[in-house]
C-alpha cells in the first residue's frame, strides 16, 4: 500500500515553463508517464504557465 501523500511543485522562478498548448500537453504526458513508471498514484494536479503542481500517493517521491 502507498501510504505517503506528497504535494510536489516544480518551478521556474523567472522563466515561462509553458507557452502553447502542446507545451501543456507534453507536461501532462511526462506527469503521467512518471506516475506509471514510479508506480505512483495521481490524485490531483495543476498546471500553469510557471509552475505545475501535483498530489500524488507514492513510496518514493524522489523516484518520480
């Protein structure tokens, strides 16, 4: 069982991370691929142009 819930948010303080809608696409897409490779369990996730966060269910975060 997957005990361990973790808020995750990755960052670019003074750079646009995302500009297009395939910028946003290919995020989700590795997101998803990262949570299917780790094992991990996807409760929720937010993506903005600067930033994007992510809950997830996972025993090892570091991994993902």
């Amino acid at each position: 069982m997957k005990d361990n819930y973790f808020h995750i948010c990755i960052a670019s303080e003074k750079e646009v991370m995302f500009r297009t809608d395939n910028d946003y696409r290919r995020a989700f897409n590795c997101l998803a691929l990262a949570v299917h490779d780790t094992n991990s369990v996807l409760l929720a996730d937010a993506i903005m142009s600067n930033h994007i966060h992510f809950c997830v269910q996972t025993t090892n975060p570091g991994e993902l």
